[in-house]
C-alpha cells in the first residue's frame, strides 16, 4: 500500500474528529469549526505512490473522484422532477463508487489505517460539492418558477462550472451555496454582492432559506434594515436585518422576502422602460 | 485512562460498516447548518484566509496545472482562467546548464 504523509502537526483529536463525522454527519455534536479546519488540512496530505510518485488528496480527489462522477451526477440533477428528493439515491450512488475507486487504485483497504483518511477526504468533498450542485439547481429552478429574471451559469457545462459566481440578477453577482460548503469557502474573501445559503433554525426546528446581501444591492432593492448580532438573527427572520462581520455589514433577508423584493424591483423597471 | 477512538484505531471491519451507514445518513442530509453553528464558524474562519492552489505536473514536455474542486480558479492545461476573462499562461522552456566556473 502506498505511504501517506498527514500535514505537519496532524493530531489525534483530528483523527478523533474525522471518525466522528462519518459516525454522525448530521448530529448536533459536530464541531464544525473543526472539522472544515481538518479536511481543508488534509487537502495537503500526501499519498507516496511506489512507482508513480507524489500526489496530494486535493489532487487525487480531482483525478479519481470528482473528474469521473461529478459531470454526469450534475447531469442528471437537470432530469429530476423533484431535484431535492430524488438526488439522494444519485448521491448515494456516486458514494458508494468512491471506495471501489480507491481500491481499484490500490489506494484504500480498510486494513491498512492511514488509507481511511483518503477514504473519509473523498466521502467530504463528495457530500460538499455534490449537495452544493444539488442545491444551486433546486434554487436556479426555483428563481424560473418564481418569474424572477436572472442569468446563471450552467454547471453541466465544464467550461462554466467554475466560474467565480454562479448567477447575475439585476447586474449583482451572486452564489448558491449550501451552509457546510459555504463554510469550507470561508477563508476565502467574499466576492459576490450576495450568497443564497440554507440554515437550520434549532429554535423552531424547522430549515429555511436566507440570502446574505452587500449593502449596495440591498440598497438597490430596499433600504433601510435594523442592525442585530447574529445571535438575534432567528428571532427577526423573515424581517431582513443587518450583521456585522469583518468591520463592514451583511443584509440577511429570508429568501422569500428576497425573492419577492427583486420581482417588485424588477417589475417596476419594465413599466419605466416601456 | 482508555485510548480515544480515531479514524485510525477501530477495527476494519467496524471501519467499513460505519462508511456505509454514512453514506446512509449523508444521503439524506442536505448539509444545512444551525445558524448559530455557522455564525460562530464563518467569523472565524473568514479571518484565516488561505492561500488560491495550483498544482503543477510536468507530463513529458508539457505542463498540467490543476485545481482543487472548490477552488475559485479554473485551470486548463497549462491556462489559468482569470475573473475578468483573462488568460494566465504558463510556459515552460528549457535552459542549458550554467558553465560553472
């Protein structure tokens, strides 16, 4: 079996909490922090391929994973009826092909321990990247539903997948992310005007669908919000409202005020153009 | 004390069949998080910001660059592919030896 050199420092809490994932990805005892820190390390862990030489998890995972299974499960979200629901038995799928793929490669058995962390690397990303895929078309199909006007990339394609946004509406940039991806994305300066990110409400224990906003296109659409910390925020969804975050402010508005907002915007700038 | 269970020291077959409730529960699960839970890790991890990856390999005379999934940039080839349409192109080319004297 191959060598695999874990980044410097890779401590036993971290294996610890890579077990724990996998054991409870859900469950409310997960250190999320932690866990985005850890597999955002494990990009640089190394696997020693006798004969082949060096590659990097990010760059096996690219190579093996997603080059093979993420264009043709983005394909098939497009055929789904109901995206959200029927997704899961594409995504399971598109998991369980990932340790096969790895053994194939004679880079994972279960017996050899170091190999579970590649293993765990792939089922992260997979989960990550496929449910944000899965989320963008249920939110783009919605946005066609709801008569909102905006432009989007088109992920089946790879020439726009990565683009450095993934829909315009009323000239603003904008991305759909779910929250553990938004996370993973979170070291990273935020470049779009607005983000369409899912959440749970523990409080009520229900989901619900929020839109983070750079003031100028909030400014656009509506105006004046109050400003809360985001420990209130639950409190005051749907109403949309002001956080701080890093020495500026983000609007957060419920998705269907948002919704609502850009439609009226837009409706009243067809009247003034015709 | 007992040692901590890691990733690492659980039996094989105790390993495999806790992929495959995984892959079960993960299925499901639309990867939505508590609010404050996300709150607490955005303000965070918005401060350690990491560097953009490329990685580079050299297949015969040519230069392969590759990016991670998530990565906001796109390579192609030896191409990186700029936010503003822009092309970045990397070209390799060969040096003969320094005369060392």
């Amino acid at each position: 079996m191959p060598e695999i050199i874990l980044p410097t420092g890779f401590t036993e809490i971290e294996r610890a909490m890579v077990l724990r994932y996998l054991e409870d990805v859900a469950g409310p005892g997960q250190d999320w922090l932690g866990l985005v820190r850890t597999f955002n390390r494990l990009r640089e862990a190394v696997v020693v391929i006798p004969g082949k030489g060096r590659r990097t998890f990010a760059s096996l995972y690219t190579r093996l994973i997603d080059s093979h299974l993420t264009d043709p499960f983005i394909a098939a979200l497009y055929s789904l009826d109901d995206v959200e629901q029927e997704s899961v038995i594409l995504w399971a799928s598109g998991a369980r092909r990932i340790r096969p793929v790895l053994e194939m490669a004679g880079l994972y058995a279960a017996d050899d321990p170091p190999t579970r962390l590649l293993l765990a690397y792939c089922l992260y990303w997979w989960h990550a990247t496929a449910k944000g895929y899965t989320f963008e078309v249920e939110i783009f199909r919605d946005l066609r539903q709801s008569g909102v006007d905006f432009t989007a990339h088109d992920p089946r394609l790879r020439s726009e997948r990565f683009t450095p946004y993934d829909l315009i509406v009323l000239g603003f940039r904008g991305d759909v992310k779910t929250s553990t991806y938004f996370l993973s994305l979170a070291g990273r300066v935020l470049r779009s005007d607005f983000y369409i990110t899912r959440l749970w409400l523990s409080e009520v224990r229900s989901r619900t669908l929020v839109v983070f906003l750079k003031t100028p296109m909030w400014d656009e659409i509506d105006g004046e919000t109050l400003l809360i910390a985001w420990r209130e925020l639950e409190s005051c969804l749907p109403q949309p409202v002001r956080i701080a975050h890093r020495g500026g402010e983000l609007v957060v508005s419920d998705y269907g005020v948002w919704k609502e907002k850009i439609r009226a915007y837009q409706s009243r700038q067809e009247v003034q153009d015709e | 004390m007992s040692e901590q269970r890691t990733i690492e020291n659980i039996p094989a077959e105790e390993f495999e069949q806790i992929v495959d409730r995984f892959i079960e529960q993960a299925a499901a699960w639309d990867g939505a998080l508590p609010a404050e839970t996300f709150f607490e890790a955005w303000d965070v991890l918005t401060d350690e910001e990491s560097p953009l990856e490329v990685q580079a390999v050299i297949v015969g005379n040519e230069l392969l660059l590759e990016t991670p999934p998530e990565s906001p940039l796109t390579a192609r080839g030896s191409r990186i592919l700029l936010e503003d349409g822009r092309e970045l192109v990397i070209r390799l080319r060969s040096v003969e030896p320094t005369l060392q004297v």
